[in-house]
C-alpha cells in the first residue's frame, strides 16, 4: 500500500514569509511538467513540487496509484514540511488528488488551480479506456511500447503533437521517456474505495481557476461541467488554442492568468 509522503523538491527563492504554491503533475509525468511556471513564480512564491507516486523522485513508491493515495501523499509531503496554508495548482490527476485533499481539508488550501481535474470517484469513459489499452501494452509488450501508444494516441497529447516546436512537443516526450510505468504495470492493485464527495464540494469555499483547452478531450470538459455545477466559487476559462495542458503548451498567457488569480487570493 501508498504509504507516507510523496517526494518532492522545494524551492526557496522567495521572502521566508512568501505564500506556497504547491505543484502537482499528471500521469507519466513529473515536476518537470512546471518548468515554465518555476521561472515565473519563484521570486514570488515558495514551491513545493510533488512527485506523485510511482513518478519522478517518488518512482520506487508502492501503488496502488489512485486519488485517495494521491491525496494521502500530498498531505504527507505538506506535514513534511511544515506547510500549513497553501496555493495549490495541479493538472489532470494531479488536480484531482489536491481537490480531494481540499475536500478533506479545507482550510489547507487558500486557493486551487485545477487544469483539466479529473472528478474525484466519476469515471472518464474515453480516458479510462485508452489507459486500459496503455496498461495492458505495459503488461504484455512492455513499456516502451506502452509510452509511444500512450504519446501517439493519447487525446490529451493532441494539441503538442500539432503544434511540436510551439508546444515543446520534445520536452514533454523526455519526461515520458523517464516514466518507468509503475500505475500501468501495478494497474490491477485497488485503490482505497472514495465515497462520494458532492456534498463537500458544495461546502468548499475555496476560490477556484479551473481550466481546459480550447481542444481539451469531451471527458475532461465534462469533469469540470460537473464540478463547476457543486463548487460555490469556480471561475472557468477556456484556454485559446490549447489542448490537454495549457499551462505547458502556452505557459505565457497561462501564467499571466493564473498570477492574477493568486494576487486575488
């Protein structure tokens, strides 16, 4: 079982009294995904970059990989430290573990940046299917084979492949190539059951940024549609151009506006 903190990297640039910002990447990818967002915010904010099990630093982490572990090792990692208010900015399955953390823990979170959130305990149809396909392909053809299909076919690739120079399309390929596939092979290990979390979404009075790509996948919009319907204080914004990372393929204007929200709160 998930057990402690996960690994993670601090960065200190800021005044010691400066808000945190906590980062939270997605799968197959690690505290690199926010390279764009360390330069821009680091003279202003403390980070705190998270590697969620069985990724980056925190690769040799027992599974199973799911949100309520994930919560549970971004809670471990944050007691780690000392941290006991925070921004938080998460991506995919990353935002979803911080927004179950909220949930648990309101008052943790002064703010949260959710990039294309997966709704804690609803199913994605089409993405679950597709990281059924890359699980099996890790299992029986290994994981090289498992990281082109998950690059060449995965919808929330789409945008990056399109546009590579642009969107640093060989960057994002470097940090897959990294991934060692410990959630895909480990893929039959149960996570923690989730109850329902509607009701505490509906009592979370945490400002929330929820963002998606103008070309983000159906399943994901759909996640934040429903998540926007129970959170009391959800702002959206469609990111122009942008595929299934925004904050990646277009960190300019996605920082602008996430920099502005923050000041905010």
């Amino acid at each position: 079982m998930t057990s402690g903190a996960a690994r993670f990297e601090t960065l200190n640039d800021a005044a010691t009294d400066a808000p945190w910002i906590v980062l939270a990447h997605g799968v197959s990818q690690d505290r690199r995904l926010f390279s764009a967002q360390v330069a821009a915010f680091r003279a202003r904010y403390r980070l705190i970059l998270i590697d969620l099990p069985g990724h980056g630093l925190s690769t040799d982490m027992a599974g199973p990989y799911g949100v309520s572990e994930y919560a549970d090792s971004l809670e471990g990692a944050l007691a780690e430290v000392g941290i006991a208010q925070a921004h938080f900015w998460g991506t995919h399955l990353g935002a979803a573990a911080g927004l179950l953390l909220a949930c648990r823990k309101p008052q943790l979170f002064s703010a949260l940046v959710l990039e294309a959130p997966v709704f804690p305990g609803r199913p994605l149809p089409a993405v679950g299917q597709m990281l059924a396909r890359v699980a099996e392909t890790a299992q029986t053809e290994g994981i090289a084979t498992a990281r082109r299909l998950w690059w060449d076919e995965g919808g929330w690739f789409a945008v990056m492949r399109a546009r590579p120079e642009t969107c640093r399309a060989e960057e994002q390929q470097a940090i897959i190539a990294d991934f060692q596939g410990a959630p895909w092979l480990d893929s039959g290990l149960a996570s923690r059951p989730l109850a329902p979390i509607d009701g505490a979404l509906a009592q979370l009075n945490t400002q929330v940024l929820m963002m998606n790509g103008e070309h983000d996948m159906a399943d994901f919009v759909q996640a934040a549609d429903a998540l926007e319907a129970l959170l009391p204080n959800c702002r959206r914004w469609r990111v122009p151009e942008a595929g299934g990372f925004p904050l990646w393929e277009f960190p300019a204007r996605v920082n602008e506006k996430v920099a502005r929200f923050l000041e905010e709160n």
